[in-house]
C-alpha cells in the first residue's frame, strides 16, 4: 500500500511537472525584458514590460521539487560521539543576507527566548502569490525588512518606524516586488525583481541613486570594497559600483529555461574571491577585481534527474578551504581551491548550512535535524524533530532554522518555533508563532527576529 501511494503522489507530480513547464513555456515566450529603459521609463516599451511581468505574476506557478522515495531522507540515528561547541558569538549587527560575506553562520549568542517582546505588523500584505524568501537586517538595534508593495521600513527594536521609502511609481502598482538588500557604509543597497537597483541614506531614508537595468535580479546580494555582486534571472553575474550604481564588469553563463522563486546564492572569501550559484547548477569562482573566471563547474552530474529544472540550492558557506552548500537531495562539500568534490551526502536542508568546529548542522523540509562530520561529510545523528508536536500538527515542513547558544530553533510552515540541543540533537520544547515567516531567522543583539508573510515581525529574548 505505501509503495502504491508513493508511485501515485511521483506520478501527479510527474504529470504537474509538465503542467507547469507548458504554462512558464507559455509565459517566457510572451514575456521579453529590454536592457535598459531609463530610470522610470513610462514609456511604451516600459508599459508593455510591466504589464507583461503582472501577466506572469497572476499565473501562481508554485514549483515542485520531484522526489522519488529514495530521495527523501528520513533515518533517525542515535548520537555517540560527544559535540562539542565553540563560545557562543555575540552579534550586534547583520548587515547582509547570509550575516557575513562567507555565509558563515556559526553559534551566535542567545541566552533565551522566553520574552515575545516584539509582535508587530509592518507594511502590507497585497499579494497573494506564493512570495520568495526575502532579507530581515538589524543594524544599530534597527531593523530593516520590506513588503511585498516593495516599501522598504527601518524600525526600532520596539516596531516603530524611523522611516520607510517606495521608489515605485504608480505603473508598478500591480506588481508584486520582492526586495534583497544589504547595509554598507551607511546606506543601505536595494536590488528588485522588475530591474531596479538603487541606494537610500540609511539615517535619513533620502535615496541616493537608482538605475533601471530591465532585468529582475535573482539572487542574493553581496558587497565588498565599494562593490556590488547580484545575478540576475538570466544568470548574468554582474558587479556594480557602490557609488553610483555603474556596472563594474559582468559575466554571461548559461540561462536556464525555468525562472523560479529561488534566491541564488553568492558568497565572498577573505581573499576576495567571488563564489557563485546559478540556476543552471553551475559554479563559478570569480576574482572580484577583474571579474576574471578562475574555475567553473556544473554539479548538476551529482543531482537527481532533471535537476536543472526545478534547480535551487542554500546559501554557499566558505569554510577553510572548503564549499558547502545544499541542492536537490544532497549536501555536498567542494574543495574552493580548485573546485573538485571532497564529499556529498544523501541529505539535504531547507536553509544555510551551520558550520561549528568539526561538525555541520542543517534541517531538512521534513523534519530531520542532522549532524555531519564537517571532514568526512558522515552523518553524526539524526532525530525526527516533529514529533515533539502534537500528532495532528506533524503533517508540516520547517521553513528555516539557526543556531543560538548551541540550540536550533527551527519554524514550521504551521507557525511553530521547535528548540533543538545542538550537543544531544534531540527536541526539546516548542512555541506557537501561528504564522509562516518569509525570511530567513536571524540573531542580533540577543534577539531572535522572525519575519511572517502577513508582514508582521516577531522579536524573542
């Protein structure tokens, strides 16, 4: 009876599999994006693009990973060796998706979560199309998030609004804006999903330039030394100047025919190197100054079947010399010097992989903490940490987790907040949120931040 039901749900997922790619076959070939068309371009050309993008945007194409049965972890495994942690780090400031440059999350400091300190409602809440995860900062016990009418908020610790600033003139209205952005030098960098990027002063909300370069951005945003890095949904790699938003070099790779939801990840090592995913399942290692391709290698060769499709992926962390990151149903470690493969798992997690001393710590979708060997890639321990909830609430998927003070604290889809021992890997405790958060948890100033998709930010300590 299982395996009847298993060969059942891969056979409609077979079959809206090809639903799906007749309908984006459709919106692709009715949808063409110019280079540039002026800052706002209300023109012709600009009204047709926009009105275009809206068409594609009423289409709810929610895309599906295709799973066999083997392809979905779900082994629990008994800890024998002790995990040993380092000192929680206190962080006062995350600045940019992923906190860091190198997407190194590691055990950040976070006594408690005790105290619902913050539950507020920020912004609006417009669209109802399945929404892609977007950046939650803090800087100067501030927090920076947006809507989906793409205002951009600058709060308080305790909700309250410094200032907020939409760019978006009413011909954008209808679209739905999904945001990255990062704090640097005082402003703060903001890329869009129409074509946009621009600066605002980050004390006073004032812009400080915007361009329109026509094509949606598809990834997250990195900066160093006065220089921006995105891809865009082409899979251009581009590098823009911080001052006035020029491009600095740019990279054509191999654009893939599905356009999802997924963030592309990038990620910067300390000496300068640039580290790149596209939606082809490629990887690049760019140097940052020249924009000079030192390796590039498809992992597509590792993934399932038709990976390249429905491709997505974590962040990539840099760690020593070594790429870690998560796609399709595995994790896989690369080695940064020359691209080779040091190790891959049949194991994969539904955010950035924590790296701590010896050991990778990651959740996946359905519910299994895992412990790694950073080295071997061998798993440590495993624990089906759903089943602390109530049996008619296990039927979910975490959405994201981070580590604090050697505890995962992992939210569900159903709104609820599990706390994990990262030394014995086992469920502890559980809090009702009662809403799906949007964007990836982050720790700041010993506070846990959770953004909602009804726009509403939830503050814990």
């Amino acid at each position: 009876m299982i395996k009847q039901n298993l060969n059942s749900h891969f056979l409609a997922m077979t079959i809206k599999k090809k639903i799906v790619f007749f309908l984006i076959f459709i919106s692709l070939n009715n949808c063409s994006f110019d280079n540039k068309t002026g800052i706002w371009g209300e023109g012709a050309k600009e009204k047709r693009r926009i009105s275009e993008l809206e068409k594609k945007q009423k289409q709810i194409l929610d895309i599906e990973k295709i799973y066999s049965s083997e392809n979905i972890y779900s082994k629990e495994k008994s800890l024998t060796n002790k995990i040993i942690l380092s000192k929680p780090k206190n962080i006062s400031a995350w600045k940019m998706s992923g906190l860091n440059s190198q997407n190194f999350l590691g055990n950040i400091y976070l006594p408690r979560v005790n105290n619902t300190f913050l539950k507020k409602k920020i912004g609006k809440d417009k669209f109802s199309i399945h929404k892609a995860m977007t950046p939650l900062l803090a800087f100067n016990n501030n927090i920076a998030l947006s809507d989906d009418t793409g205002t951009i908020f600058y709060i308080n610790k305790r909700g309250k609004i410094k200032w907020k600033k939409n760019i978006y003139k009413k011909i954008y209205k209808r679209v739905y804006k999904n945001l990255v952005f990062s704090i640097y030098e005082n402003n703060i960098y903001v890329a869009d999903n129409i074509g946009f990027i621009y600066a605002i002063n980050l004390e006073s909300g004032k812009l400080v330039w915007i361009k329109n370069y026509g094509v949606p951005i598809k990834s997250n945003m990195k900066i160093i030394k006065n220089k921006i890095f995105l891809v865009d949904q082409d899979n251009k790699i581009l590098c823009f100047n911080t001052k006035d938003g020029s491009i600095i070099w740019n990279i054509l790779s191999i654009a893939s025919f599905i356009k999802s939801q997924n963030l592309l990840s990038i990620a910067i090592s300390r000496d300068g190197n640039v580290f790149v995913m596209t939606s082809s399942a490629d990887i690049f290692k760019i140097n940052s100054e020249s924009g000079n391709i030192i390796w590039s290698r498809n992992t597509s060769d590792s993934l399932y079947a038709n990976a390249t499709d429905f491709f997505s992926s974590s962040e990539i962390v840099l760690s020593d010399d070594q790429i870690i990151f998560s796609s399709g149903s595995k994790i896989f470690s690369y080695n940064a010097i020359n691209g080779s493969t040091n190790w891959e798992n049949e194991v994969n997690t539904v955010a950035t992989p924590i790296i701590d001393g010896e050991n990778i710590f990651i959740v996946t979708e359905n519910g299994y903490f895992v412990i790694l060997h950073k080295d071997t890639g061998k798993i440590i321990s495993s624990t089906n940490i759903l089943k602390i909830l109530k049996k008619k609430k296990q039927d979910t998927r975490i959405t994201g987790f981070i580590m604090g003070s050697g505890k995962i604290y992992s939210v569900t889809l159903n709104g609820n907040l599990i706390v994990s021992s990262a030394v014995s890997g086992k469920a502890e405790y559980f809090k009702k949120i009662g809403e799906k958060n949007i964007a990836p948890l982050i720790i700041s100033s010993e506070v846990l931040y959770i953004l909602t998709e009804n726009s509403r930010i939830f503050g814990y300590n």
